[in-house]
C-alpha cells in the first residue's frame, strides 16, 4: 500500500504505520463616522482608528430563528437531518499535470456510508469541473430549500495547494465553497450548522513531529427573545484534514488518514457526544495511529499530519439518532 501528499499525487514506496456523476438524490441610516480610536459605547476596530457610530436603522437581512439566543446546542428538531453533499476528484484533466488519486474512491464510500447512517441525504459528485463544482454550490445554497433541515455537510476531496483547491480541470479559492452558504445569502441555513470537511493538500510542508516522553518513571422552540443579529459568518465548522502550508496523507488501497479518522471516531461517538468534540477525537486518533512508511524515500518517512479545525460555530452540534 502506498502512501501519496494530496499535492499532486506522486506515489510513495511503503505502508502505512495504522490502520460517477451524481449520485441522489434596504436601506441603511447615514452613519456618522468619528475621527477617534472608540466609538460611543466604547467599543472600537482595529480599522486604521476609523468606527462609526451605528444610528436607528431598519432591519434588512431577516431570516427565520432556528432556536433561542441563549441555546446552547443548535435545533435537531427539523423534519430531516439536512443535506450532504460529498464532491470527489480521483481523475483529473492531463493539462493540469496533476496525477489520479488512488484511494479516494474509499474515502467517498466510507463518507458516504457514515452520513447515511447518520440519517443525512447523501448526494455524490465524481470528477467535477470547477464551472461544474459552482453551479452544484448555487444551487444548494439558492436552489434548495433547508427551512426543514437542521444543517448542511460538504465534503470536498482533491488536490491542493497554498489557498487553493482543485477541481478537475482547474483550481479555484477555498472561499467559493463557503461564501454561498453565510447568513445573509442563504436565509434558510441562517443559524443553522454549515459543516465543511476538505481532504487536501495545502502546501508543501512536512511535519516530523516530536517524541514526547514521561519525565520519569511513573425544536424549534419560542423565545423570549423577538430577534437577536448573528454575523453572517457565524455557525461555521470548517475541517481541514491538515494545517495550512502542509501536505496531506492517503494511503492508496485505505483511504486519506483524515477521512479514515473521521468515519471511526464518528461512527463511534455520534450518538452521544457533539461534533466539535468528536473533531478533536479525531485529530487525536489520526496523530496516534498515522505515520508515513517511507523508507527508501527518507526525507518523506516517518513523518506526521495534524487536522486543522476552524470554528465560528455558537452552539453545539450534535448528531444523535432523530427519531
């Protein structure tokens, strides 16, 4: 079994030290800007020491309230648990240069496996062109209704690089995965969990890792709260299979560690622990079981992948049996 950096898929010697087409399914108020690094109530930007003074206005952006502002979980009392959407790219155009990702093909049936039992609606896209990815994305987010889901799961497996992700014919920005899905452009997901799971490179950095050893021996409900502003950004959960500036790992025959590490500590948890805590589980077990096996191509052996998680996420999420 081989193991490849999700940067161009250029096989390595060794095993690992562990473990086709889609599939169905207003106007504001004048703001009076003040020349001082705070604005009235004392709050201030770090903005060049340039705020401003927010006046009446009328509300523009308003979108239905999932759940109470003090909730401390998000709402699973949705109809459907929502939509999963998994983009998978194991061929790509010869102009690219990139090479086939072997082993991706398990990671998306894993994935997908996991997010039926999970009691999503599962949809799989296979070797998509970047115009072909976009069109998917509007859709979603302005084509479909999610008033009766509870959340939304992209997962996105490919090639990548330094801020970018490939489709199969081009590269595009990360951004374009999440921008259609913010508040204030997808009102039916407003407060409600937008979930993002990206196996791929984002660099090409190697971590060696470091030996740590012991010093020595040894519903939807009412609220009494009308209305409440959230950012548009809010209610974000963005897993990145690896830290910004580094490779990520597949095993040709098993899978992307990553995903591997997803699908077991999920499919283990889900029933009773919340996701961003399940997250954490997973990096863990991806840090304790992987290591590249490399020995006749030293400067890749032995070496170590760490997830990235970004949260904006206000509540916990968590994915227990609905019904």
């Amino acid at each position: 079994m081989d193991n490849v950096k999700e940067n161009g898929g250029v096989p390595v010697d060794g095993e690992q030290s562990a473990q086709d087409s889609a599939q169905p399914e207003g106007s504001c108020s004048e703001e009076n800007q003040v020349n001082s690094e705070h604005t009235m109530n004392g709050d201030n930007v770090d903005a060049g020491g340039q705020g401003s003074i927010p006046g009446p206005r009328p509300v523009t952006n308003v979108a239905r309230m999932p759940v109470q502002a003090e909730g401390f979980r998000y709402s699973g009392s949705h109809k459907c648990r929502g939509h999963c959407v998994i983009f998978n790219h194991r061929y790509f155009d010869r102009a690219t240069g990139l090479g086939e990702r072997n082993g991706t093909d398990r990671d998306r049936d894993q994935a997908k496996q996991l997010f039926l039992q999970l009691q999503f609606n599962v949809t799989v896209y296979d070797n998509l062109t970047v115009a072909r990815i976009k069109e998917v994305l509007q859709d979603l987010a302005f084509g479909t209704d999610h008033t009766d889901c509870d959340m939304l799961v992209v997962i996105y497996m490919s090639h990548g690089e330094h801020d970018v992700l490939w489709g199969s014919d081009a590269s595009f920005k990360p951004d374009d995965l999440f921008e259609v899905f913010q508040a204030d452009q997808c009102k039916s997901l407003a407060g409600k969990p937008k979930i993002f799971f990206i196996q791929a490179c984002r660099g090409e950095g190697l971590d060696s890792g470091v030996t740590l050893a012991h010093s020595r021996p040894s519903d939807e409900i009412d609220s009494g709260v009308i209305a409440y502003k959230i950012p548009t950004t809010a209610d974000f959960l963005i897993c990145w299979s690896t830290v910004s500036g580094h490779y990520s790992w597949r095993n040709t025959t098993n899978g992307s560690w990553f995903i591997q590490s997803l699908v077991h500590v999920l499919s283990k948890e889900a029933t009773h622990e919340d996701l961003l805590s399940m997250m954490t589980s997973v990096n863990r077990h991806m840090v304790l079981n992987f290591e590249s096996n490399t020995p006749s191509q030293q400067h890749m052996h032995g070496k170590k992948q760490s997830a990235s998680i970004v949260s904006t996420l206000m509540r916990k999420v968590f994915l227990s049996p609905k019904y």
